[in-house]
C-alpha cells in the first residue's frame, strides 16, 4: 500500500456503535485513517474523504454514495447487506463484500436457532414465568411440549449457515428438507440425509421451519400470509435471518387465531422494533434482539473478516465475498 488511505466504519448502535467501531479500527495499526461513526451522516467530511466504508448495519443509501467521490469499496461487517443501496454502488461500478467465506457467524446463528427451538418446544418462557409467579404450571403446559427427535426441519437456505444448523438437527435426530436458488453438493445431502423440495412442499410438510436466507426484492416477504397458511397448525417457525423475510403482520395474525404452534424470532423489520409491534404482544412467541450474531467470539471474527479483506484490497488483492 504506497499510501494511508481513509477508511470509515460505520457501526449502528443498536449493535455496539463507538464502542464497537474503536475496536475495529484498532485492527489498522498505521495502515489506514480510520473515523468512527454510528451513522453515515454523521461525519460528512469523513464520508466525503473514504476510500473504504466498513459498515456494520449502518444503513448506505444512493445519497450517501452521491456524497462520497472517492469511495472504492464497501465491506459489510455482516452475513446480509440489504441495508447497502447495491443499486448505486453498481451504478458507480464499487463493489459491496460481505464475510459470508469467513463463516465468522456461522456458529453463533446454528446456536441461537436451536436456543429458540428448543425454548419452543419445551415452552421454557411460559414454564419460567409460570414459576415466578408462584404458579406450578406442569399440568397447564404438559400437553404442548414437544420433542425435536423424530420431527421434520425444513431449512429455507443450505448455505453455510443452514448447513450447521443442519448439523446439529442430524445430533437431535432431525428428518431434513430444505429449498433454495440452488442444489447442495451430492456429498453434503448424503452427509446430512438432506432432501431439496420446492418451498411449499418444505412449508406443508415440516413441523420446524428455520429461514436462512438473505434478504433481497425477491425474497422480502418470503412467508406471507399465503405461504404461512400452508403450514400446519402445529408447526413452528424460527427466524435468524432478516426480519423482512416474513410478513410480520401475516405471522401475529396465525398466532393470535391458533394457525401455528409458535414461532422464535431474533430478528425484525425494522431494528429495534417498535413497541406497537403485535409479534411483540404475540402468544407462543420466544423473541431475542438479533443476538444470534454477536457473542464476544463471534464479534472478533467478524471484525478480523472485515479487516483482513479490506487489507488485502488494500494491497491489490480482489476483494473476497463481493455480491454487487
């Protein structure tokens, strides 16, 4: 690298903000300028002089590409990137990276999905609560708790991601299926006994559905009112991915006329969700606020991911992981 070149983070301070962007900007020891911010809009001479903008979950509208003249590159300190206006960096040929080869989260997300699984089926949030109150609720709760063994897990996304909570579904004695753009390898569904079916097949057939997929035009929503109704009414539904998937409206609808068993949701549309949320107020709900991605562990191989590629870019190397 002949010379500094000016890098901004951009971390969101729903998920660290200052405090978290000093300790990625720590990972530049001399090798970049690096201005911390909690917005885009924060800093305008700082967005103005970027080279590299690292954003985790910090929104990058066209306007802020317009205001940026010199930008080269944007890393996403993330899986997703629908939160980056892909439009305008395309139009500015700049390309936008993720960590997805890093597998910096893939642990941590196949964790929390089965945490809301399990919460689910063993109803835990009711049982504590019950409890708490003075009220011994066993015979209330007995006659809706389940087992994972034996039961179908319909995996919408067998990416990296998808793949290890398919791992862990295989040790809990878990039937899969799953859908998505594309086949895995014959040697990954042969590993994981795995079945690829269309998405309504997945949606009508199994008992656990877990969504793993990003969010793009095409698959916002991807579980409306329509496709829920497919499920059966003893069915759960898990998201760790981007809330926009389902139709938040749709899903409080099932759950409040009895249509699903449940659902465990870690993320949102938008983030925090407003405190008029229905989901919020939701029976048979297990709800955590997107913390699938972000254990100590997870966080510093998420902030070394994001690092390591812009370095690399900074030394000539093609950036990794690159989705505009």
């Amino acid at each position: 690298m002949s010379e500094l070149k000016n890098v901004l983070a951009v971390v969101s301070p729903h998920v660290g903000g200052r405090a978290a962007g000093a300790a990625l900007a720590g990972l530049f020891p001399g090798r970049a300028r690096v201005t911390v911010v909690e917005t885009a809009d924060e800093d305008p001479t700082a967005l103005r002089e970027a080279h590299v903008v690292i954003t985790g979950l910090g929104p990058l509208t066209a306007a802020h590409f317009a205001a940026a003249p010199v930008l080269e590159l944007v890393q996403c300190a993330s899986h997703g990137y629908d939160y980056v206006d892909l439009d305008a960096a395309r139009a500015r040929s700049i390309p936008v990276c993720t960590i997805g080869s890093s597998t910096a989260e893939r642990q941590n997300v196949a964790e929390q999905t089965f945490a809301l699984m399990l919460a689910l089926a063993k109803r835990l949030v009711p049982a504590h609560t019950a409890l708490t109150e003075g009220d011994w609720a066993l015979p209330r709760l007995q006659s809706s708790i389940t087992e994972l063994s034996g039961k179908t897990l319909g995996i919408v996304g067998l990416g990296t991601i998808g793949t290890e909570v398919a791992l862990r579904a295989v040790a809990f004695g878990m039937r899969i299926v799953y859908s998505g753009p594309e086949a895995a390898a014959p040697e990954t569904e042969a590993r994981l006994g795995a079945r690829r079916v269309e998405l309504e097949e997945l949606l009508r057939t199994s008992d656990y559905v877990t969504l793993h997929a990003p969010l793009t035009d095409a698959t916002r929503h991807l579980l409306d009112a329509g496709r829920l109704a497919l499920l059966k009414p003893t069915a759960f539904v898990v998201n760790t991915a981007r809330g926009a998937l389902i139709d938040q409206e749709a899903l409080a609808d099932a759950l409040e006329a009895g249509r699903l068993a449940g659902a465990g949701l870690d993320v949102f549309d938008p983030e925090p969700p407003p405190a008029s949320l229905r989901l919020l107020r939701a029976p048979h709900v297990v709800l955590s606020p997107h913390v699938a991605g972000v254990t100590r562990e997870t966080l510093v191989r998420i902030a070394l991911a994001a690092v390591q590629n812009v370095l690399e870019y900074f030394e000539g190397e093609p950036p990794r992981d690159v989705v505009s």
